[in-house]
C-alpha cells in the first residue's frame, strides 16, 4: 500500500507546491504503509479556483447528463470494491468483512441513490403565481473524517455533483489513501475537469484554508463537535452557508415488555460495529430497573463474542486508543462497575481497546455525557418511561438513537419525544434516502437522499 499520487486538482493530478508529507500508519501492527502530500493553502487556493472556473459549466449541464455521470462513478466503486475494502483495512483497522458490506458497500448504495435522484430531483416548482427554481449553493469544501473514509466522502460528494455544485475535498490525514482511490474513480467516469478536486493535508492547515475560503460558498464538515464550532464561527463571520454533521451520545432505550434479547444483542453489535468509532452509536443503553441485573448479563455475554483482532478492529490512531482508555479509567473513577473489559490493552500491538461495559452508570458520570468513540457501553438504570425520557435527552448531543418496546406504537410515540434526528424502531432497517443529522450539538442540516441534496441548494422564486 502507498501513495498513488499527489493532489487531485483540475481533471488531473499536480505535485503538491509543499514538500511536507504526512504517514499513513496501519493501526492493526503499527506499521507505515504510505506518505501522502500535506497540502498548503497555496494548494488549495490551487483547488478552489479550479472549482470556480468549472461551476458555472456543471450547474448549467442538464439532469440527465449529471445523473449518467453519478451513474458511472457508482459503477466504478462497485468494479473496484474489493480494492476499496482492502485500503480501509489497511489504514483504518477494519476487519475485512465489515470493511467489504460497510465500508466498500454503503457508498455504493448512496452514490447509486443520488443517480436516480439526480435524474429525478424537482429543481423548480410552481407557487401560485411564482416559479421556484432551486440553484446550486455554487463550491462546496468537503472536509471528511477518518471513521467511514469512503462513505462520507460519497454522502458529501454524491449530492453536491447532483446538485450542481463543483466540490474541493479535504480528507481526514489518518485515512487519504480511500480519498484519493475515490479520485481516481471520479476522474475514469468522465467528470469534467475541475468539478471534483481533492487536497490531502492536515485540518489545521488544508482544511482551515478550505473552510476560510472567500470562494468557498458552503462547507460541509463530519467530526468533532468542537472543530465544527470553529468552522461555524468561520463560516458565520462570511455569511457562509455550512453543513455540520458532529458527535453523539445516542440512546437505546428498551421499553418494559420489549424482545430484551434482541435489544441487548443488537445494541451491542451496533456499538462494537467500527470498534466504537460511530457518531451515531447507540453508546448508552437504558434499561427498566426490573430488567437491569438481565440486561447486564446478556450484555457481558454478548461483549465476549467480540474479539479484538478479529470481530472488533483498532481504533485509528495512539492518540485515540489513549483517549479512550483514558475514558475507561475515568469511568472506574466516578464509580461505575465493570461488567466487562476495561482499560488495559488487550494486544500486545495495535491500538487495540478492550470491549467494555459499564453497570451503575448514572446520567450526570463523564461516560453517559461525552462522546467516547471507541467500543465502550454505558449501561444506565430508568424508573419509569418519564424517567427514560428524562436520562435519553439529558446530553448536548442529539444524532441518533433506538427504542424497543412490545409493539411498534409504543415505540414510535416515544421516539416523537426524543431529542434527536434519527430514531430505529425495534430494530428498524437502514435507508439510504432517510434524512441523517442531528439536534442540538450534533449538528447543522442533513445527508443522504432528497433532504442531504437539498442541503446544496439555493432558492430563487420568480412572479409572474
């Protein structure tokens, strides 16, 4: 695994105008398995003048050509999946089967989404004596995280060419090897020169220079919830539209009377899916205080299924296996008990966490309120639904989150009540066109399907 190339700018691929580098580190043995350019602002200067200049060529390229050349980019991440999944094993840690259905697979479901879309879409609209015309925002700055690589550069990239709009994108520094894979399809299915350029480098440097950028119109950003503050701020300082998908305390509610196995077992997998490393994981389980010591023990039973190194990956980085491991401590600290893993390491290489389980976890403790991002669960006590109501909306987050109860009205009457922007009913399947996105600090707008398209819109109403 290395470097392919450089940056991506303007239909092909330039050397970088730095000489820095940045090392891409495989977390499951430590080793380096590549160097990527660790752009500058002169790079992506170079990038966003590239997008400007090709903007009013694609806004203007008809539906059906947008939607054929999304057809093509979907069809080349399918011809070059099993490679896709073998780069996100390599520098994210992911187990190969999660990497070929998630990491490989999820993006090509999406990006054959918005090819329909594109085809279809309504860009105007009739009110009264008015026509709507709903426009491309114009450059979009993409800046992406390292905990799905691929997909969320497809849940950025897929809508904002459906839309019109021209695209920069700054990847995550610990996974660039996916995002430049992801440019080399982009530019074997025929997107015209400069409608999708890419810069490596890191956040402070390439992606502070995207977000700050006077012909930059929007900029969607996926990570933390503090360094989305800071691009609002940027963004709100130039009147600059955003879009901020961010951090997570999600919810599991199990109702008196639902399948408490089922709840239990997919709660879990949900968590150690990605090794924890999920904005939208299901990370505090709430269960009636009649169910507790039984939910408690399908979870330690379920937990144990889940080996490092073979079910469950490592997480991205050193810094982030400290920090994690530094929640796990602080968790024995405040006074929860551990049902099972903890905070040692349980490989000798690798930033590996152990699975972990928290009982006794009380609402106001440090890991039912900051997102830890790594395979660790706290498991919380409620008294009545009141109670429950109280414990799943008590954070600053609002993502995601699950109920299970006896039957789906249930359910569903208390997921209206929740404080959050998806909610899975007893288990409700995944949809690519559902809007995804969050409350409170959790974020700004929404991705995936006609709402995530809509985010790269502007509206112009003409009378008549």
């Amino acid at each position: 695994m290395q470097a392919r190339r450089g940056m991506y700018i303007g239909g092909e691929w330039r050397a970088a105008l730095g000489t820095d580098t940045i090392a891409v580190v495989n977390p499951a043995d430590e080793q380096i398995i590549g160097h990527v350019p660790a752009g500058t602002a002169a790079d992506v200067d170079a990038a966003v003048t590239a997008a400007r200049a090709a903007f009013p060529g694609w806004a203007a390229t008809p539906q059906a050509e947008r939607a054929s050349l999304l057809g093509a980019l979907r069809d080349g991440l399918v011809a070059r999946k099993d490679e896709i999944a073998e780069t996100v094993t390599a520098e994210l840690g992911a187990p190969p089967a999660l990497a070929q259905a998630v990491h490989a697979g999820l993006p090509i479901l999406v990006a054959g989404s918005y090819a329909e879309l594109a085809a279809t879409y309504a860009f105007e609209e009739k009110l009264g004596n008015s026509t709507v015309h709903h426009e491309p925002v114009g450059v979009v700055g993409a800046i992406t995280p390292w905990n799905y690589p691929l997909h969320q550069i497809v849940a950025k990239v897929a809508p904002a060419l459906a839309a019109g709009c021209t695209v920069v994108l700054k990847p995550a520094e610990d996974t660039p090897l996916t995002a430049q894979l992801f440019a080399e399809v982009a530019h074997a299915a025929g997107l015209p020169a400069g409608v999708f350029n890419l810069v490596t480098g890191l956040g402070p440097v390439a992606g502070q220079a995207l977000a700050e950028h006077p012909d930059v119109d929007l900029v969607s950003f996926t990570g933390s919830t503090a360094v989305g503050k800071q691009i609002g701020a940027t963004a709100g300082a130039a009147v600059k539209r955003v879009a901020l998908e961010l951090g997570g305390k999600s919810a599991n509610v199990i109702l008196p009377g639902a399948d408490l196995a089922k709840a239990v077992n997919v709660g879990v997998a949900n968590v150690m899916s990605n090794s924890g490393q999920t904005c939208s994981a299901w990370t505090r389980m709430l269960v009636h205080r009649d169910s507790y010591d039984e939910a408690l023990s399908l979870a330690a039973d379920a937990v144990a299924k889940y080996a490092p190194g073979e079910r469950v990956g490592p997480l991205v980085n050193a810094k982030q296996q400290a920090r994690v491991r530094g929640y796990i401590e602080k968790g024995v600290e405040e006074g929860a008990r551990l049902v099972a893993g903890g905070a040692q390491a349980p490989l000798d290489k690798g930033y590996y966490v152990s699975p972990t389980v928290f009982a006794d976890v009380t609402p106001e403790m440090t890991i039912a309120q900051e997102e830890i991002f790594g395979p660790v669960i706290s498991v919380l006590r409620y008294e009545d639904e009141a109670d429950a109501l109280r414990i799943a909306n008590g954070t600053v987050y609002g993502l995601a989150g699950a109920v299970w109860a006896a039957d789906p009205e249930t359910a569903t009457a208390f997921a209206r009540r929740m404080d959050t922007g998806q909610v899975d009913i007893n288990g409700g399947r995944f949809n690519p066109l559902a809007p995804f996105g969050g409350y409170k600090q959790s974020g700004v707008g929404r991705e995936l399907g006609p709402h995530g398209l809509a985010e790269y819109l502007q509206t112009k109403s003409l009378q008549f």
